[in-house]
C-alpha cells in the first residue's frame, strides 16, 4: 500500500484527544503514518472544540495557516472534525475553501469513506449528520509502545442541558457502550502493557442506559477492578446530581480505583445553579463532597467554575469563593461565561461585564493557587504510590510520574522504572508539581 502522511492537530478537551488517537488508528488501515509536522503531511486534521468562543476562534487561525501549506501542495487535504464542524457544517467550506472534508462528532468512523469521495468535482464534502450507534466508540486505537496509561471511551454525548453548554448540541444524547465490548478493551489494553485506564464520557455517572448488560457505572468499575494487569482506574467527567452512594462505596472496595475526582461544581450560589440548570444546590454538592471525604479520606478533588454567568451578583461570585474555601479544591479549571449559540443562555439578560468577569477570575483563581498550595503541603513527609510516566521535561536525570491522587511528582530515578509502580517520600510541594525520593526497595 503507498504511504501516507498523516498530521492531526487537536483542540479541547481528553475527549477530543482520544478521538483523534482513534482516527489515526483507523486511518493506519488506509496507509496513513503519523507525521510530526504539517508540512511533511499528505492530510492533515484539525480536530476542533467548541465549549468556549476562544476555542473556536483558534480553529479559524489554524485553518488561516493551512489556507497557505495548500497553495504550496496542492494534493494536500485538509478535514475539519470535531464540535465546530458539528457546528458550522457547510458554513465552514465557505468560510475556508480550501478545507476538502468537513465531518461530524458522530462521523470519526466514515473519515476513510469520506475521504474518498473528496477530489471528485473539487467541491468540499460535509458530513454532520447524527446516529443512533456511534461507531466510532469501538475503535480500538493501540498504544504507542512504551506508554503505560490509556483512555477508554465508556460513553458519549449528554442529556443535561445545562444553560450555558453546547456540547448536548453538539455530541448528541448520551449512548453508553456494552459492558462486555468495554470489559474486552481493557483486558487487550493489559495485556499491551497498560496500567492505568481513564474512563471518558461526558457524564459517566449515568453510564449503562441501554447497554445490553445493563450495567450501571459502580457495576462496571467493580468489573474493571478485577482485570488483571490494571493497577489504576480514573474517569472523566462526573456530574454532582448523578454521584451515587455506591459510586463512593467503590472508592472502599475497589483497590484499582484512584482516590480522585474531577467533580465541576460551576458555582457557589443556589441562584446561579438553579439559573444554570444544574440539579443540585450548594449544600447537596457540600454534602457529597463531605461523603466522598469519608469513604476516602485522602480523595483529590478537582473541579470546575464559571464566573460571570449572566445575573451573576457580587454577593453570588463571593458565594462561590465562600464554598471554595470551605472544600478547597486540590485544582480548578476557571473559564469566564462564554455565550454559545443555541444554549439557554443565549437568551438570558443581565450580562455580566467582560472587565468585572475578568476581575472576578482574577480574584478566584489567585484564591485556588492558595488553596492548591496548601493542598499539596499536605503530601509533604508522606510516601506515594507513583505510576512512572517517562523522564522529566525539567531534567533528564529525574522522572516524572502521578500519585494516586493524580499529582505530578519528579524525582530522581533511572530510566529502567518507566512503566512501574514506585514508592516515593515527598519531599517538596509547588503549584504544579511535587518533588519526591525514591523508597528502597523500589516495590
Ligand atoms: N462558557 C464558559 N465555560 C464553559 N464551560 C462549558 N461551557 C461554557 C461556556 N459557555 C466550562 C464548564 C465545563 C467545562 C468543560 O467548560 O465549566 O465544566
Ligand atoms: Fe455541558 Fe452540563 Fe453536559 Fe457537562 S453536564 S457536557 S456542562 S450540558
């Protein structure tokens, strides 16, 4: 078969990352090798994210640069994936025409088909439409030799309709794949050498609606506990109204399941959840927390908020630094409101103005940097479990690797100990990142 080249570019979120590692496992079928640059590529995709306007304006940057690679190559070809192309569908090829495919969230599973119908008559195809099955859920994307963590698909898309969010627009309703097809993914991923699984989906928590095992997601985690060879379990993303009891029972019994959460909160204020369209208030999301804590006293627990969400008072924004400082976060992501179009919000009055939603992020997020700091001060003396990642960026004579509690620590080490579980006293504690001794014996 002749070879091709392949370049993917990726914006957003794990989501978005997997789906662009399981398109290039299916466009290997076609011929397609991994190109590190753009200009050494035969098709270059540009996987987009539409959660915030900034997102989706890097997109048409992107797009601007390629517009000259084109002219220079020709019989180069440029898709388009993701949520804006979910979005802006054939608006997209006005936009740039020099764009060949333009293919939906549901659609990663036809790009080689798709792409065989470009070049035919010049004009650019577009392909957005939604399905009851996504397919592309079950391709199996290998791990690149050497590495030891792997993201596993569980479910997609979302029913929540929260007001500010256009990824219910954009993904679609939520479809959960089969127990079985989930459980035989991972064993393969073992038996490649993988130790830690992340679980994706948009809300995990209400996994397994449909499936023919019905299997709810304390069920599959307890099924995921048991494959041998998986020494972590991780999932992404939670939402607080579907974190059930038994979902923090597993944090007890299931040994593979690692104590962090990432549980986005949003806001501190009753008013502004309710306006929000959440399903919980402040003192629901205080008590679970609080629960979660003691099922497992060590959890991390990350989160995300938005400030400036229209009808956001003062009072409402120091609720929420209020509820920060009585959880305190291990991390926090923090976004300004950002308006979608065709969400609920869109139509909501009472913006709130882009210098005060700017002061306002400015306040909460030198708040999280205190909170952070302490957080990671608690590690300080104790020993962590650490799963080794690779060499440290910073040195070469140090490794870096994730506690349990999913922080960076670096530490001294040979590199014979990627890909194992070791043992380290920590030893220092910054914003980012830990510093660690290895333990003797190294497990
Ligand atoms: N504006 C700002 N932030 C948003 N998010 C989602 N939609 C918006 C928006 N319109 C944030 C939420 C979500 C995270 C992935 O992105 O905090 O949890
Ligand atoms: Fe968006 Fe809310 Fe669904 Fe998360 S739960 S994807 S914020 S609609």
């Amino acid at each position: 078969m002749e070879k091709k080249r392949l370049y993917i570019r990726t914006f957003g979120c794990q989501m978005n990352v997997h789906d662009s590692e399981q398109l290039a496992a299916l466009l290997a079928y076609e011929g397609y090798e991994r190109a590190d640059r753009p200009e050494e590529a035969d098709l270059i995709v540009v996987n987009t994210c539409s959660i915030r306007e900034k997102a989706a304006q890097k997109v048409y940057s992107e797009l601007g640069r390629l517009r000259s690679l084109k002219s220079l190559k020709p019989g180069l070809r440029i898709a388009v994936g993701g949520c804006v192309a979910q979005q802006r569908g054939r608006a997209l090829l006005v936009a740039a025409p020099h764009v060949d495919l333009v293919f939906g969230t549901h659609q990663l599973a036809s790009v080689p088909r798709l792409l065989n119908l470009c070049g035919h008559g010049g004009a650019g195809v577009v392909e957005t439409a939604f399905c009851d099955r996504v397919e592309s859920l079950a391709i199996f994307a290998p791990p690149p030799h050497g590495t030891v963590s792997a993201y596993v698909t569980i479910m997609q898309g979302c029913n929540n309709f929260c007001a500010y969010c256009v990824v219910p627009y954009l993904r679609g309703r939520e479809q959960s794949r089969s127990g079985r097809e989930i459980i035989a993914e991972i064993r393969s991923l073992a038996d490649l050498g993988i130790r830690e699984v992340t679980l994706l989906g948009q809300n995990v928590n209400s996994y397994g609606v449909g499936t023919p095992e019905g299997m709810d997601f304390p069920g599959l985690i307890r099924e995921i506990g048991a494959v041998s060879g998986i020494e972590r379990i991780r999932f992404t993303t939670s939402h607080p109204k579907d974190l059930s009891a038994d979902l923090m029972q597993c944090f007890r019994e299931v040994e593979s399941l690692c104590g962090h959460i990432h549980l986005p909160v949003q806001a501190g204020s009753n008013r502004v959840l309710a306006r929000m369209n959440r399903g919980y208030t402040r003192e629901g999301y205080l008590d679970k927390v609080q629960r979660l804590r003691d099922a497992c006293p060590n959890i991390s627990i990350t989160s995300d908020i938005i400030v400036g969400f229209p009808g956001e008072t003062e009072a409402d924004f120091r609720e929420t630094l209020d509820l920060m400082g009585k959880i305190r976060f291990d991390n926090l992501f923090s976004f300004k409101y950002s308006r979608r179009e065709g969400t609920a919000a869109m139509k909501m009055t009472e913006p709130v103005a882009e210098e005060v939603k700017s002061e306002r992020l400015k306040i909460l997020q030198a708040l999280q940097d205190e909170h952070t700091q302490e957080r990671n001060r608690l590690s300080i003396g104790r020993v962590e479990e650490i799963l080794v990642e690779g060499v440290s960026r910073a040195s070469s004579r140090h490794l870096t690797g994730r506690t349990r509690g999913n922080k960076i620590v670096n530490f001294a080490g040979e590199e014979r100990l990627i890909g194992r579980t070791v043992r380290c006293r920590i030893t220092e504690a910054f914003l980012h990142s830990l510093r660690g001794e290895l333990q003797l014996p190294e497990a």
